[in-house]
C-alpha cells in the first residue's frame, strides 16, 4: 500500500469515538510483549489526538484532528476542557489539526502554537496559528505562518516543535508530487526553521525558512537531549520508512526519480535527486507507517531504555526503542517494546522525562 493511502484509513478508527465524551479517567494496562513495557491509559474517548505537548504543572495540551478542539488535561484530577477551537478547520485526506506546541518560555510568553489545515476564501490552506493562552483560554489568534495547498489532499506533514535553539521546526510533506521535495525555494517537502514569529531564522542555509530537503512524508521528529541533534521518522513510498538524522542544509533524497530497492541494497537509488543526499540511518520494507518520535531522558523505564530513541507505526501498533552509537550520530540495534493493539499516532516526553503516546482515541503512559 502506498503511503498516501494509509492515512486516510484513519479516518475510519474516528468514528468510534464520535460523540463520545472527552477525557476519562484512566483505566488498567494494556497488555505488554514480554521483557517490554507497557502502557497505562490516561484519557481516552478523544477525536483522533495526533498532536499533544505538556505544560508546566502535569497538563496535556491536545489537539483533535478532526475536530479542531485544542484541550487541556490535568493529570492530576482528571479534569479536560477546552482550550481553544479552531474555525474553518479541513479534514479531507491527511488534513485537519496536525500539530501543537507551546513557546519554550511559556508560560512566561504564554503562546500556544498549532499547525492546522484551514479553508481560506474557499481554498485550503496549511497554516501556524499562535493563540496567547489568557488565563487557561485562547485568545488572540494570529496566523503566523501559511501555505496554499496543492490539490492532494495527502502528505501535509504538520509536526511542530521548538528545538534547544529556541527555533520553531516544522515538517511540511512534499504535497504528493516529489518534484516539490528537491526545489529549495518552496516549503513543500522540507523541514522549516521559524522564529517564534513565524519568519525565517536568519541564519538559515537558503535565505528563506527552508533547514533540510527531500522529504517525502513525515509525522515525527525529536530532539537529542545529549547532543541536540534532531531525528527524523519518514513515510517512503511501497519500501524504505525511514530514520534520519537531520541536518542544516541535508538532502534526503527524495525527489521526482527516486525508486524502490531491495534490501540490504541502500534505499533510494542513486541519482540526481540522490545528489550530496544523507542516507537514513534505519529503513524499513515492508513499510510500517512512521509516526512518533521520542528520547528517553530518565524515563523510568530502565537502565536498557535511558538515551534511547523510541518510535511509534500506524501500520502495526509497534513502539521500537533504538539504540544509537557511541558518537549518536548512528543506530546500532532496536527492539520492539510495546505492540499496542491499534495504530501509534504520536510519542511525547513529559517534562519529568516519562513517555506518552496516542493512538486514534486515547494518550496513554508507558510504564
């Protein structure tokens, strides 16, 4: 199955959770692999959480995709209420509310930011939102950031975070047509390094917002607490998911000539797209849908788990943990940890370190 389909099989799983209410209390662990870990349920009955960040004080900001909602949750009493709703929200294809994030020094800049797919005089558009939070609602919305969006209704990408930098990373999909993926004078298919403004940083490689290229379609990325190098999970075509790590100005290859190979041959043949490209660290066919990104930084799952990478698939329901080299600039093995029963969407770091993830209707807490 291509990768531009896989998607658009999520939005099946929603309906089960239309109209039902927000978070609830949290429920019993699900079962877990042997010599792995597990995960407790903290929220469930959402509407598709393909994006949530923590604030200070044990609260889940969460978007729903296909509802537009930005809410919060209070891990502590269990208490779930609006936020901020976004208007004129999209949601055809892989469209709808993608991404949250919130201002490295908030609440002291108390901003919320959230990547969103909205229709702007009858168009669509993929678009950065900053709303100030005002006393626990959202207020003051300002569109920092837009794009009109091709035709295709997949491969928007829509993962946001601010990285030790202080910068705000975007991943925009090459809007279905690779030839977007190798032209460094368009966002599509790359990854963004923004102010907190919106405007390009400037000292960004290409005078404009653009920080790598050649991406194809991507739903996660994190930050390396030990290095601060940023990893990347990638959606290939009928082979070759991906991990990367990113770097200013990297080319990772895809573009309008690339094509499947057989493993253990290198992913994506070489050719002009191919051109000074970085080769992923760890590809995968069959594919698995790539989702989630995250580090474990004390975690409290062990000493096998603490510096290790863990990623999240929609296609399986796999959350992987991957151990880096010496220099952490390689993969050196992985191990599947967790085969949850329905799809991973996204894999997040509290701020005390420990993981969560979401699949189409809840966040639960490995343990």
């Amino acid at each position: 199955m291509r990768k531009g389909t896989w998607f658009k099989a999520m939005a099946a799983t929603v309906l089960i959770a239309a109209g039902v209410p927000h978070a609830q209390a949290a429920a019993g662990p699900t079962p877990r692999a042997a010599g792995s870990v597990g995960a407790r349920r903290v929220a469930g009955g959402l509407a598709f959480p393909a994006a949530f960040t923590f604030a200070p004080g044990r609260r889940i900001f969460y978007g729903e995709r296909y509802t537009g909602e930005i809410r919060v949750l209070d891990l502590d009493d269990d208490r779930d209420r609006l936020f901020f709703d976004i208007d004129r929200l999209e949601t055809d294809g892989e469209r709808g509310l993608l991404g949250l994030a919130l201002h490295p020094d908030y609440p002291d800049t108390p901003w919320v930011y959230a990547y969103a797919t909205r229709s702007i005089g009858g168009d669509p558009h993929n678009q950065i939102l900053r709303i100030r939070d005002s006393g626990g609602t959202g207020s003051n919305r300002r569109v920092i950031y837009t794009s009109p969006v091709h035709r295709a209704t997949n491969h928007q990408g829509g993962r946001i975070l601010f990285g030790p930098d202080g910068r705000l990373y975007v991943i925009v999909g090459d809007a279905a047509d690779p030839r977007n993926s190798q032209d460094r004078q368009i966002v599509f298919g790359k990854v963004l390094r923004l102010t907190d403004t919106g405007r390009a940083a400037p000292d960004n490689p290409f005078g404009n917002r653009v920080w790598a290229y050649g991406i194809r379609n991507s739903f996660g990325f994190a930050f390396d607490p030990r290095t601060d190098d940023m990893w990347e999970s990638e959606n290939g075509p009928e082979c070759n998911d991906e991990v990367n790590r990113i770097v200013r100005a990297g080319n990772y290859a895809w573009g309008p000539h690339e094509t499947c190979s057989t493993p253990p041959r290198p992913p994506r043949n070489t050719n002009q797209d191919g051109r000074d490209r970085r080769l992923p660290k760890r590809w995968y066919t069959p594919t698995l849908a790539l989702t989630g990104v995250a580090f474990c930084d004390d975690c409290g799952l062990g000493r096998r788990s603490r510096g290790r990478l863990f990623l999240g698939a929609w296609k399986t329901g796999e959350i992987r943990r991957l151990t880096l080299t010496a220099d952490r600039r390689d993969v050196k093995r992985q191990k599947i940890v967790h085969d949850h029963p329905r799809g991973i969407l996204s894999i997040e770091a509290a701020p005390n370190g420990t993981l969560y993830f979401s699949d189409s209707g809840r966040i639960y807490r490995l343990v």
